[in-house]
C-alpha cells in the first residue's frame, strides 16, 4: 500500500464512520474496513473502478462528488477522505464545504504544484512537467486548478476552516508542516496531506 494511504489510515481512529470521495478501485477503503474495523462506503466516478470496488466486497456508489455528495445527510460520517482529486473539480470550495458537511473531518490529499522539480520543469523546459503524482499531459490532465501546499494553507486561512493536522510528503518521508517551515515545504514536498475541520 502506498506511503500517502498509510498516513491517511493513521489518523482515522478505529470504529468510525467513513466516505473515501474518489475512492478508485478500493485499495484504501479495504485497509481500512480490514485493520481498523472502519465502516466505510465510497463515491466513484469511474465504472471500472466501481467493479473492481464491488469485486472487493466493497460498498460503492458510482456518482460525481461535484454533484453527488449533497445527496447525503449532514453529519452522516466521522471522517471522509478526498485523496489528490480536489484539483480536477470545477468548484473546489463548494466540495470543501460539502466534505465538511456530510462529515465532522475530512483528510484531504494534494498533488504540490510548488514542488522544486514541477517549478524547474517548468523553468528550464517551458513545458507543464510531468511527475510520478501529475502523470498527464496538459491536454489530458483532469487536473483544472493547480494547486501547492502553500495555496491550500493559505485558502484553509480565507475559508476559516481549522486545519487539525498538515503533513507533507517526499519520497518516504512524512513530517509536520508549520507556520515556520512553510516555504520549505511547499518547496521540498511532492504531496500534502491535510486533516481539516469545520
């Protein structure tokens, strides 16, 4: 299992409700219902992706989380998790706000735009860079609005949502961002990893 799901998987306690939002084919919501007893339902965009879920004994609905998310009852879960998908929404915010409705928590995952090799990349070739966490062309991203860690940081600040926890990721290696170290690790860090609160 990846490096960014074990983070995940560690700050939901065990016994909880949760939503994986673009949950993919399941990998992470089986982890979790089989070690940490998590009662866990996802959303999917993808048809393949739904059959690989239900396949797996999983408990899937294939619906758009832009449109599809207001279908549940506010509170409905403890956590829900959004991993690397905000940037492919045409309204980010009104997702945010959905997440924090239809859950207490939300663990949400950004691929970081402000990464040195995506800003050298861009730099030194002139082209949109292409990573192991943004794999596409430009034409056929689905990613719509670019965004780092210090974008999100900042938006969590405008927003007046309290970010509970904010992690970065490089490599293996997971730490704490802070105030201080911001900078630094918008600048050093493929991934961030975000557990936001109303």
């Amino acid at each position: 299992m990846k490096k960014e799901f074990q983070i995940i998987s560690e700050l939901i306690e065990v016994n909880k409700r949760v939503l994986d939002v673009g949950c993919g084919d399941g990998t992470l919501m089986k982890h979790l219902h089989d070690n940490k007893n998590i009662d866990i339902r996802g959303l999917e965009i993808s048809k393949d992706n739904v059959q690989k879920c239900i396949a797996k004994g999983l408990p899937v609905i294939e619906g758009n989380a832009e449109k599809d998310l207001e279908q549940f009852p506010d509170s409905s879960f403890d956590y829900v998790i959004l991993s690397q998908t905000l940037q492919a929404f045409y309204n980010p915010e009104k997702v945010i706000n959905n997440l924090l409705r239809v859950a207490n928590k939300a663990i949400v995952t950004i691929p970081n735009f402000g990464y040195w090799k995506v800003r050298i990349h861009l730099l030194l070739k002139g082209t949109m860079p292409i990573t192991k966490n943004l794999p596409n062309e430009w034409f056929n991203t689905p990613n719509l609005h670019m965004c780092s860690i210090k974008d999100f940081v900042n938006f969590s600040k405008q927003k007046k949502f309290n970010l509970f926890r904010s992690l970065a990721l490089h490599q293996e290696k997971v730490s704490e961002i802070n105030k201080s170290n911001l900078n630094l690790k918008n600048f050093f860090s493929e991934l961030g990893i975000f557990l936001i609160e109303k």
